[in-house]
C-alpha cells in the first residue's frame, strides 16, 4: 500500500515538475520535439535511479556513521556529476546515435536540479532502499510523462497561430500553467 | 598574467585535492561554528511550542522528556511531561502521521492528564501553500477545533470517514493526517504515559 | 565594458531569469510570496558573489579539464555555509525554503557564471558580475513573488489588503507558471524597444486575471 501511495503520489499529484518545480529548465529546453522529450527522459530516468541509490548508502553509511551530515550537499552534487560523465561514456560506446541528440543536454542532467532534488527529498523522507528507489523510479516517470505531453504540445503549438510578443518560451511557460492546473485535477488520489 | 596550470594528470589530481581540502577545512570549521546557534533555535523553537500547548508549568519538560514506542514500528514519541509544582498538569506529545501530502507531518500536541486536548503546535509540514497549510496556527485557526475536545467523544477522523474533524476546504488528505497524528499521540499517551 | 555595464546587464538584458531563463526552479518554487522569493534570491546572490570572487581568484591554478568539478565544489561549500548559517539564525526563513537551499548548487546561473565571466575576468570584475547578476535574479524572484501573491492572496510583503482568499490558483504551481510567461513576453519586448506590444500583451494579462476570477467564482 506505501508502494502505491509512493508511485500514484511522485507520478500524478506531486509531479515533479509541475507541482514541485524541479527539472524546470530541460522541461522548456529539451522539450521542443517528443522525440528528444523521450531521449531526455531515458537519460534522467538511469541517473536519478542510481543517484538516489548511491547517495541513499552514502549517506547511511558514510555521512550518517561519522556524524558529518552537513556534508550532504557536497557529496551529493559529486556523485552526481561522476554518474553523469559515466552515462556519458557508456552512452558513447553503446548508441552513438542517441549520443548526437543528447549530446549537449547530458551535461545539462549534473544541474537538473530534479536528481539532487529526489536524492535529499528520499533522505529526507526517511525511506529505506526499496522506497527510495521506487520513488525515484515513480518520480522519473513522472518527470517523462510531464515533458512528453509538453513536447506534444509544443509540436501542435509550432502550427498555431500566436499573438507576436509571446511566441516561444513565454507561450510555453502560460501551457505549462495550464498543464499543471490539470494536473491538480489528481490531488486527492492518494 | 601568469602562465594557466596545465592539464597533466599529476597537476589535476593535485588540484582538485587542495580544493577539496580547503572546502572540507572551511566547511567543518563553519560547522563547529554554528553548531552551537542551531541547536539553541532548534530547542527554542521546542520550548515554546510546548509552552503554548500545555498549562503553566514549573519543571523544564525537555530534560523530563521521555520516549515511548508508537504504532509504527521503530519509530518512538517524545513526550514533554510539564509539572507545576510536582503536579502534572499536561504532557506535550511530538507526533507525526505519514499520511500528508510529501514529507512527515510532525505536530507538538498538548494533552491534559485525562487525556482531552488543550492545544496543538505544528512543528513540521510540507503541505501545498494555500490549501493544506491552512493547518498551521499562522494561516488560519482551523486547528482551534480540537481545542478542548476529549477524543473519548471527539472521534479523530475527518467527516467524510464518520469522524468529527471539520475538513480544510479542498484539503480533506492533509486534515486526515493532522487528525492522525493527533490520534497518534492521544492513544500512545493513554497506553504509556504518565498520568 | 565599464564596471558600471557589468554591473547593470543583469537586471533586465541579461537576466537571470526573463532573458536567460536560467534557474527557473528556485524561482517557480519559493516565490509564493514577495518576501520568500526576496530572501531566496538574496542567498543566491551571497552564493554568486563569493564563488565568482574565489573562482576568479583561482582560475590559473586548477587545470582546464577539471575546472568543472572544482568549480562545482567551490559552489557546494558556499551553499553549505548559506545553508548552516540560515539554520542557525533564521530557521523559520530556512524551513519554508527548505530544498530550494541546497538545490542553490544547481542553480544554472552561478556555474554559468563562475564558467562565463569569472574564470576570465578579474577579482574585482568578477564580484561586480556576481552582484549584479545576483541582484537581477532577486529583482526577479521578488517582482514574480509580488504579483502571485497579490493576485493568489491579496496581499503584498504579508500585509492583506483584502478580505477572503484571493485567486488561489496564482499561489498554487499553475499561477507561477502562467505568471512568469508573461513576465518573460513583457522583457523581451523592453528588450526589443517594442512599446506598442507591450501594452498589448499587458492588456492580454488582465483578460487572463479576469478569466481567472470568472473561474474561481464559477468553481464555487
């Protein structure tokens, strides 16, 4: 039943983007064509999966243990960036093709502030391993499922006819409202 | 200007160990610093909730504090005995439900020795700005409805579980938690506390 | 270009956030009201002075390929101490920022910053940058907390000038989002010199604001 509420709760009522405002910049950025909005989504998915795994034992049994908690950040930040250059490097040799259209927001995924973010939230939250890892499962698929409505919408958008002075990021930004006002729709499911 | 380090292993690894070093420095000798000041805001902060959810007492509850095991398994409640004059006059509960919105909620709930309730603080709280925090005693008197209620016949769940707890306006999950964890404190402090 | 230029560039050419669109989170996230977002983007500021001075100071010394991580753990300290210090002696402010204050490091603006101007330009210039760039994203954060808080709650800096509730949706996640749209069209278009547009879209956000009203009292 946690398990549920944990899933329902980071995927629908406390989205990641647009009820808690993390991951907001690769969500205007990266969200001009669904197909990248799916590649970006492969990429956060695997690092914020095994950051929030490496930083979970980190901080149980390195910070914890010796008393240095106030160290959070900094390690935190670290790990992240390490496991950001490793997906790089991996991500070269097995799909090079995925690489090209990638290639400039992998970078980008060390100041998604949506990783660091679920790796001090699950800490925070007192969540063991397992409902750690599920919630940053549930809160990948959530940021996913945020940017790839939103990228639909901004290719229906491209075709649309828009008063001057707000075409691009402004009009962007007032969808993205709207979005999220359908979103609260699911508060209350859990 | 002087010449840029160049990019040999030995000078890299070299660099990013001092930085490391001066930042472990510094950050440890901030930390020594402000341990003390944190502590104290984070005790004042306890002290005065207790003060506003029990009677006038004489004793120093946080040096009286005594943990007892709760429903959910490894986690205890702290309870706050406040005596005047060696007669215990409340017992401040902290609690928490996980039943709220993000994080845990955590309440300072004040009990009188029969077990109705005199006052509740919130401590913690993540819930949505506008709706849900309407709980804390800063945005709206919500929580006033509990004051003064025995839970013997205040049944601690909101109205459209069967309870007596009036809603927050489109906010029924984060009052559900508020009155679990003040149910909470209600049944550990009368299975064991000290009366 | 003039210390005063690299100074003033940040507030409306090259803001943070309305020209750049760089740190959106923190400034989506606290700015349900003037003061938080205020408070928000004074410790950012803090955060952008300090690393831009010590990032300028030692930009010869750490070698090229690793100036990232170093410049990253430079960052890491100084919010490490913002967040300390607000612990210690403002722990209310503290906790209803609460995760945006360790998420300062992430915060594209201050690596933009320390990579873009401070690793090439000196001490002096560097703190200048800092400072204004900080500032312009306060501004920023202050301007969007003001309006969501206005229209969300009727009230500016905490002082209520209505009764009731006001449009709860501008407190709530859709508000900022639609909030900061408009904001960003309205920069551009200073940015572009194009006053007659301006007025258009400033009408357009006052049709929206009504709309918004005829929903809430409909929804009721």
């Amino acid at each position: 039943m946690d398990y549920v509420i944990i899933i329902i709760g980071a995927i629908f009522v406390n989205n990641v983007v647009l009820a808690k405002f993390l991951g907001i910049c690769p969500f205007i950025g990266v969200s001009k064509k669904v197909e990248t909005a799916i590649g970006m989504t492969g990429a956060v998915t695997f690092v914020m999966v095994i950051a929030t795994i490496v930083t979970y034992l980190i901080q149980k049994y390195v910070l914890v243990k010796f008393g240095i908690e106030y160290m959070q950040t900094i390690t935190f930040i670290l790990v992240i960036a390490s496991l950001v250059q490793l997906v790089e490097i991996i991500l070269k040799k097995v799909s090079p093709a995925l690489f090209q259209a990638l290639g400039i927001f992998l970078p980008l995924i060390t100041t998604n502030c949506a990783v660091l973010g679920v790796a001090i939230l699950a800490v925070g939250n007192k969540y063991d391993l397992l409902k750690s890892t599920v919630f940053a499962i549930a809160t990948a698929v959530g940021f996913g499922l945020a940017l790839i409505i939103f990228s639909g919408l901004r290719e229906q958008m491209d075709l649309a006819n828009i008063p001057k002075g707000m075409k691009g990021v402004p009009i962007a930004f007032v969808v993205a409202g709207i979005l999220a006002l359908a979103f609260m729709g699911f508060t209350g499911l859990a | 200007m002087a010449s840029k380090t160049e990019s040999t292993l030995r000078n890299m690894v070299l660099a990013l160990l001092i930085v490391a070093l001066v930042s472990a420095t510094s950050l440890g000798y901030i930390y020594e610093l402000t341990k003390g000041p944190i502590e104290q805001a984070k005790l004042a902060k306890k002290l005065a909730a207790i003060q506003q959810v029990v009677p006038e007492f004489t004793n120093n509850p946080n040096a009286d504090m005594y943990k007892v095991p709760s429903d959910v398994e490894g986690d205890t409640l702290e309870m706050y005995p406040a005596y005047n004059n060696d007669k215990l006059v409340g017992t401040a509960i902290k609690t928490f439900s996980d039943k709220g919105f993000s994080k845990r909620i955590y309440l300072m709930v004040g009990l009188l020795p029969d077990g109705s309730i005199k006052n509740i603080q919130v401590l913690e709280h993540a819930e949505t700005p506008g709706l849900g925090d309407k709980m804390s005693k800063t945005k709206s008197d919500w929580s006033e409805q509990f004051n003064g209620k025995n839970p013997t016949d205040f049944s601690l769940k909101v109205t459209k579980d069967g309870g007596k707890v009036n809603a927050i306006t489109a906010a029924t999950i984060s009052s559900r938690a508020y009155a679990d964890a003040v149910e909470r404190a209600y049944k550990t402090f009368m299975e064991h506390g000290k009366k | 270009m003039s210390k005063l230029k690299i100074f003033t560039k940040g507030f409306i050419k090259e803001n943070a956030v309305f020209a750049l669109f760089l740190g959106l989170c923190p400034t989506l996230g606290t700015t349900t009201s003037a003061i938080n977002g205020f408070a928000m983007g004074l410790a950012t500021t803090f955060v952008l002075v300090m690393s831009n001075i010590v990032v300028s100071m030692v930009k010869n010394f750490i070698p090229d390929k690793v100036r990232i991580p170093a410049f990253i753990v430079i960052i890491a300290t100084f919010v490490t101490i913002v967040e300390l210090t607000m612990q210690a002696f403002v722990p209310d402010l503290f906790e209803v920022l609460g995760l945006f204050i360790p998420l300062i490091v992430v915060n594209c603006i201050i690596l933009g910053r320390a990579e873009a101007f401070a690793s090439k330009n000196n001490v002096l210039d560097s703190s200048i940058d800092g400072l204004g760039m900080g500032l312009g994203f306060a501004m920023a954060l202050t301007i969007l907390g003001a309006i969501r808080e206005m229209l969300g709650s009727g009230a500016i800096f905490g002082f209520k000038f209505i009764t009731g509730d006001g449009m709860l949706a501008f407190v709530l996640a859709p508000g900022a989002f639609i909030v900061l749209g408009y904001l960003i069209a309205i920069t551009q278009l200073i940015n572009k010199g194009d006053k007659k547009t301006v007025l258009e879209v400033l009408s357009g956000v006052w049709k929206i604001a009504r709309s918004f009203l005829k929903f809430l009292n409909f929804s009721k």
